[in-house]
DNA sequence: ATCCTACGATGGACAGAGTCTAAGTCAAGA
DNA sequence: TCTTGACTTAGACTCTGTCCATCGTAGGAT
C-alpha cells in the first residue's frame, strides 16, 4: 500500500490528501468498488472530496497499471486494485458480488487463427456468472 | 426471422407493429446494434416509434432468450440476435467493432472446484480484445 | 523557512444511457 | 363488432460519468 503511494511518486505523482485516500479506500482483496461507492468511503475520512476527484484519480490510477477496471453488469464500472496478479471475475448474479478467481490453462491459447478474423488480438477478459451461496 | 415472430406470438406475445419492426431490425448476422441504433433504424420503417418501446421490446427478448445482450465497453450495450448458437466475442479497441467467434474448448470447464467459492457457475462470458485490421 | 507555480481539487453544469409514469391506443379473443 | 388489458407514447427523471473555470497547495527553488 505505502509501497503504491512511493512508486506512483516515484513516477512524478503528486501525493495529495485525497489521492491518498482513495488508494487507500481501494486497498484489499476481493475489492471491487463503484466509483460512487469509493466516493462515500474517502468522504468519511475527508468530507470535502470531489466526485470529480475521486473519478480523476481513478482514471490515473487505472492508466498507469495499478488498478483494474471492470464493468460486468453494464451498470457502474468497478475498479479492482488486484492488477499485478493475472485473474478472472466470478460475478454472483443475484447480488452482484465479485470475487477474483485464477482459471486453469490459458484463454488467448483456445482461439484458432481462423477465428481471429485478422484481430490481433492481445487481452482476453473471462467472466464467470452464477449464484453465490447466500442467493443459491 | 417469421419463425421468432410466431414463437414468440405462441408464447402469448402481443404481436404489435412496433415488436415486429424491432425484431426485424434484428435479422442478420453479426449484427451488434445498440438501443439507440436500433431506433434510430426502427424509425427510418416507423416514424412514430419510441424509444421506451424500442428499450421494451429489446429487454423482452433478452428475458425470452431470444437475443443476447452484450456490454462491451462500459458504453452503451449492445444486442445480439445470434442468441441459439454459444458464442463469444472479438472487440477491435480501436473502432469497438463486434465479431462473434468460436472457440476451442469449454472455458467452463477450466475453473476448477476450488476456485468457485461455493458458487454454482452456470455460465461463462469471453471477451476477446485486439486490433481488427483496419485499426491495425 | 518562505516563496512560486504548475499541477491538482472543487463543484456545478452538462451529456449519454436507461427507467418510470400517466394517459392514450389497439390486438385479438368473445 | 365490442371489450379489455396489454402495449405504446412523450417526456420527466435517475444514474453514471465528463468537462470547465476557478481556487488551492505540494514540493522544488531560493
């Protein structure tokens, strides 16, 4: 976490209150925030935080590497803060909760060349949708 | 196409020039229209149409699994006729065109016992994502 | 320690996508 | 043909996200 906040300024960011606190209100496993909901948290540590603010910073934070962005409902994107581990989202789809899973074998591997359609292709995203065991 | 028409009448469907138009709009393959676009091509057929009812009739034939409804991007979602053959997705990052593609294996069957959390996964969502020739 | 200034924060207006509602219309069964 | 409840309509509304002009401040320079 304080890790974050030295490399990101290592890299010229400026290290303000608010940045601060949204890195650490993103901080944890199987965190999968809203921007609003990232919104309501850094506000209990620092009232006067900027829906803007919070947006900006985490469209930084997403642009350089450190936080994931995932929209699996169509509704509000989540920001993931797991980035440096290869995952994939298992999404309960009673209650929207997500949880980061690690899938065997390797996606990009099961698309032939003939249905690549001269793509070149560089990422795939794997969502997997069920109940989880409280909606089940 | 007339097929979906009289399934759906069989299924207690009201058949009204509006669903009809909707549907129509829909016909083909690889097509990938958002709300608005559909719409847009509705009106060109029947001026008077609204955009609840084109909203309406799409989100009725996702619940009849008739179309598929596919958010790619975070932007508008899109909506996929070709609900009746297992697909997934190839997006170009560049202009966001779609191309349905098939491929190899059940992906599925890669999320082992121990990384499904209690959860009774029941489908799985792939997204492919690269450059399409012309963006290339 | 203080000053400067460019980078960052603020909040309010704006925009795009989608939902809701009240009132009017019409498909299709009697 | 009549009736009725399902469907459609227009527009207001909500939610998510972006933009902009102005103000504030982190951190290097002195």
């Amino acid at each position: 976490m304080s890790d974050l906040l030295e490399r990101l300024r290592g890299r010229g960011w400026r290290l303000t209150s608010q940045r601060r606190v949204v890195a650490e209100v993103l901080d944890g496993d199987h965190v999968h925030l809203t921007a609003d909901e990232v919104h309501a948290r850094a506000t209990q540590r620092l009232p006067e935080i900027s829906r803007a603010t919070v947006y900006n910073t985490l469209g930084e934070l997403v642009s350089l590497g450190e936080v994931i962005e995932v929209s699996t409902d169509g509704r509000a994107k989540r920001y993931d803060p797991n980035a440096h581990q290869p995952h994939q989202h298992l999404v309960c789809s009673g209650c929207g909760t997500i949880r980061d899973v690690r899938p065997l074998g390797d996606p990009l591997a099961d698309l032939p060349a003939d249905q690549r359609f001269g793509f070149t292709v560089s990422e795939v995203e794997v969502t997997y949708r069920g109940l989880c065991p409280s909606c089940a």
